[in-house]
C-alpha cells in the first residue's frame, strides 16, 4: 500500500517555501537571507530525500515575500532551489532561482592578494558565467570559479 503524503515540515497559510536546498547548503542560505535575523516564524528541514538532489533541505518563512533580487542572491548555493509562494494555503506562484548579474558580498576572492583578503572591502563579482559560475573580481580581475568559490 502507498504511504499516504505526509509533509516532514508543517504547511503555511502565508509565505515563501523554499524547496530544494542541497542539504550542505542550508546554513549558507540561512545566512545569505539574513533569516537570522527575522522575526517571522520560521520552520526548516533537512536531509530529507529527494531524487534529485541526494539530501535536501527546505525552509519556510512565514509571512514573508521576496523582492527577485534578494532572493537570487542564493543561487550560488542553491542552483535548484524552487520557491513556492504561498497564500491561504495554497501554492499561487512557483518561481525558480536565476544567478545574478553582479553579485556583491556572499562569495571570497579566490586571489590571496586581493584587497578584499586583507582590508575590510566586501568582495564585487562580475557574474562572467552563470552555468559554471565564475566571477570575476572587481577589483582585482582575478575569476572565481565554481571549483574555488567559497561563501563568506
Ligand atoms: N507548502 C506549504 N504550505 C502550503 C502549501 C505548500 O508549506 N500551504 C509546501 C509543500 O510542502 C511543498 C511546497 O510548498 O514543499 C510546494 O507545494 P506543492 O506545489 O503542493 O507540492 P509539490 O507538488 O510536491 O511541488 P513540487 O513538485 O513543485 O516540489
Ligand atoms: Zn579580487
């Protein structure tokens, strides 16, 4: 017999599901989204199964409805990620995660000599690549590619 569909993370009435974090990744989304520092109610769950991904992870903010940009800003980490708006219980909008032209801050210059490696400049990438990420540094013009990217 077919297990019936139970959900390992409650449903929300209002807010922003966001599905299929690579497991590894979800403390990095956590702190890209700033989401340590909300007041909404948040709920999360990880290595859950998925085919895709191996281990997954997903979070739900209740409440909560992000501008594109801010929540492209997890692309880096969550390449898969699908987001669910969510209004009256009901899923009214699906959207994926697009990597951004530019990105500022999230990523570390893979130049030792970089300025951002010794002074407190945040790092800004020219986004050269979007499939295999690479960046490229706007100081230094060094790239960062998806083997040497490190999340600050
Ligand atoms: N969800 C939720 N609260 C709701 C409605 C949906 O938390 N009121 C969550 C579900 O748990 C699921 C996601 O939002 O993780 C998407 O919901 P739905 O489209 O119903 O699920 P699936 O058909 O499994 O979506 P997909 O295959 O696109 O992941
Ligand atoms: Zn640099």
């Amino acid at each position: 017999m077919k297990e019936p569909k139970q959900l390992s993370v409650s449903a929300i009435q209002n807010g922003t599901v966001i599905d299929h974090i690579p497991a590894k990744n979800l403390f990095k989304v956590i702190q890209i989204l700033g989401l340590d520092r909300f007041d909404n109610q948040i709920t999360f769950g990880t290595n859950l199964e998925s085919k895709k991904l191996g281990k997954k992870a997903i979070i739900k903010i209740s409440g909560k409805y992000f501008a594109d940009d801010d929540i492209n800003r997890i692309a880096l980490v969550a390449p898969d990620a699908k987001l669910n708006i969510i209004k009256d219980y009901e899923v009214i909008e699906k959207k994926v995660v697009e990597v951004p032209d530019t990105i500022t801050g999230i990523a570390r210059c893979v130049n030792p000599k970089c300025i951002t490696n010794f002074e407190s400049v945040t790092t800004r990438f020219k986004v050269v690549s979007k499939k295999n990420v690479a960046l490229k540094c706007y100081y230094c013009e060094k790239i960062t590619n998806q083997e040497n990217l490190q999340i600050i």
